[in-house]
C-alpha cells in the first residue's frame, strides 16, 4: 500500500507517481504506471507538461495534504481491480467522452470499428437507426452527433443503463454544435421512453456534408419564426429516442429502420468466469454474457430484426472475433443477404453486416 502520506518529507512528483505504479504493479494491474499517471492527474492539479518540469521537486505541503488522501483512495480502488474507467467515470470513445458506471459495459476501441463503418457507408442523414442494446448509448449518441442522422432509436432492457445513456445523450447531442433549440420529453414511464430533439443548424444543407458553422445568423432567423422552426433554411431537426425494450418489445412494428446496429453481449457464459477481475467483477453481466455459446441474442436479432427493416436495410452487428462464421450462418437462415465480415484494426473480425431485401 502508499505511505507517501505518512513520510515526513514531501515526495516528489516522481516519487509519488512511481509509488502509485508499484501499488499497482503489485496488485497485478497490467498497465500499472499509465493508470498510475491517470489517477495523479485526477487527484492533483498537474498536468503532463508540468510534471515533467517539476518532477524531482518536491510536492507542495498544503497540495499533497489536500489531494494525497483523493490519490491514495483511487489507488486503493485500483488496485481492487475496479477499471480506471469507473473510479473516473469517464471514458472516450470516437472521440467524445462518456459518462460510465457499474451499469453498463464500458465503451471498448472495438466497436469504434462498427460507428466507423456505419458513418462511412452512410453518408446520406436522412435516415432512421436502431441501435439495439445500446447501454452506455455509446454507438447511438456518437451516430447521432457524428452522423446526425434523422432518427435514432436506442433500445435497452435496463433502465440503469438507460439513465446513463441519458446522461451521454444530454453531455454530447442536446448541446451539440449548431444546436439553436433542444428539448426532451418524457414519452412512458412503464416501459421507459424519452425523446430528445436537437434543431440543428448546418450551413450546408445537402446530402453528404457534415453540420459545420454555429449559424448565429439562423439563431436569429429561428427566434424570429418560432414556432414554425424547422422550416429555417439549413436547419434540421433530429431526434433521439431512449427505449426500455427487452430487444424489439417494446418497440413499435410499424416502426421500420433503416439500419440496425447493435453490440449484444456474446461472450459465452462459461468464458466469463476466466475475464480479467475488472470485467467478470464489476462490468455488468447482463451486458457482456451471451449465454451457452455466446450466440443467444444474434439468433435473437436475426429472427426479429427483419421485421422492423425497411426494404434493402442493412444490419450491423458487433461480434466476438471467433463467431463470424456462426453469425454468418445465422443471418443467412433468417434470410439476409449480402452479408459481410468487416475486420478491426488488429486483423480480427469485428463487424457482421447484412442487408434485408424484401
Ligand atoms: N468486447 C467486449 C469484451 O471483450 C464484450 C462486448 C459484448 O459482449 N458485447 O469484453
């Protein structure tokens, strides 16, 4: 454990750092010093470049007295095994930072691979998607900021995880650039239902661009026509809704998407046990167990999906490097067709997408 707070001299910068790296080392955390490094930035007011000035001075008496006890406790939470994600609740992922808690997966670099190829293959906005098992709502907000589709939907059987996907949707697509109006209404409270719409202004309204410019021009234009605001030249409206759904039943069937996309739990129950103490202790089992074989909920989604696609949706699903050719399988028998295997940076295969063409 630290003594740093029991020396009588004041460390030094370094000293307190490598004292954080060693209590980690110790309790078998395997990025030990990076994590280390997070954890003194979020306790102490440092940043890098300081640090590296200052390292072999000592730390000031009435900081170390005020930020040391906030260190130690994170490194004891670390060292516990909990991720450095829920001790600073925070993770980035394309780009934007996500609220998180024991509630829901914590956003994995992985499923960048999924928003990426939807943003690429998808460069036309006016288009609806459902991202089914959304949790943190990390692949919805980022398609709906990023992208800023029409209409996104995302579905979850947890509430828990819905509250934080609220949270992420306020923290990025309520207030995001170019917003001249946003609002959120609570639809349903059993199942829970909540929609936001974001009016936002894009200095170039064809298909394909990117919103751009924060349009103080059409603020004024949008006071001055209220309430008819969505007939503004340049300005859209988008919507974003937030689901209690156990997958489709909640959902309406005449409600049909364009794309679904999804990251479902797939890892095989009995494979859990053997994860790392910070994933099978204290990320939520309901968001990474796939039962038997880890396939429950793509079988689920390939019988179901179909009937909320429009004619030619596509499917894009996330899917555990060894299942392609089961998911494959699946999609085929449940009629999909142009199916394809998208593979992640590393080489390994990441992304299933499929088209509905009836
Ligand atoms: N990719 C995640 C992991 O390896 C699992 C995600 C999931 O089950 N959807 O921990």
């Amino acid at each position: 454990m630290t003594t740093f707070l029991k020396e009588e001299k004041e460390p030094t910068w370094q000293q307190l750092l490598e004292e954080g790296k060693n209590c980690l080392l110790d309790a078998g955390v395997a990025d030990a010093e990076l994590d280390a490094w997070y954890l003194l930035e979020a306790a102490f007011p440092i940043d890098r470049v300081h640090f590296l000035i200052d390292k072999n001075r000592p730390v000031n008496g009435q900081i170390l007295s005020k930020s040391g006890p906030v260190y130690q406790e994170y490194l004891e939470k670390r060292a516990a095994r909990i991720p450095i994600q829920h001790i600073l609740g925070n993770q980035e992922f394309m780009g934007l930072e996500f609220t998180v808690n024991e509630n829901v997966l914590i956003p994995r670099q992985d499923t960048e691979k999924l928003v990426e190829t939807v943003l690429k293959e998808h460069p036309g906005r006016d288009i609806s998607i459902l991202d089914m098992c959304t949790g943190s709502g990390c692949i919805a907000v980022s398609l709906a900021v990023l992208g800023s589709y029409e209409k996104i939907t995302a579905a979850d059987i947890s509430r828990a995880a819905l509250k934080v996907a609220k949270k992420n949707a306020r923290r990025h697509f309520l207030v995001q650039k170019g917003t001249v109006r946003s609002e959120s209404t609570l639809l349903s409270e059993m199942p829970w239902k909540l929609k936001m719409s974001t009016y936002v202004y894009s200095s170039d309204s064809s298909e394909g661009e990117r919103q751009s410019a924060s349009g103080e021009g059409t603020k004024a234009a949008v006071r001055a026509r209220e309430p008819g605001i969505a007939a503004v030249p340049g300005v859209r409206k988008r919507e974003l809704f937030l689901v209690e759904s156990d997958l489709f039943s909640s959902l309406d069937q005449s409600d049909k998407y364009d794309i679904i996309v999804s990251n479902p739990p797939y890892i095989p129950s009995s494979v859990i046990d053997g994860l790392e103490p910070e994933v099978k202790d204290h990320e939520p089992r309901l968001a990474l167990d796939g039962s038997g074989d880890g396939l429950y909920f793509y079988r689920r989604l390939a019988w179901q999906s179909g009937a909320y696609l429009k004619k030619d949706g596509m499917i894009y699903f996330e899917i555990g490097y060894d299942q392609a050719a089961a998911v494959w399988q699946l999609l085929d028998t449940a009629g999909f067709c142009d199916i394809e295997i998208i593979k992640d940076e590393p080489g390994l295969d990441r992304v299933v997408k499929a088209r509905w063409n009836r």
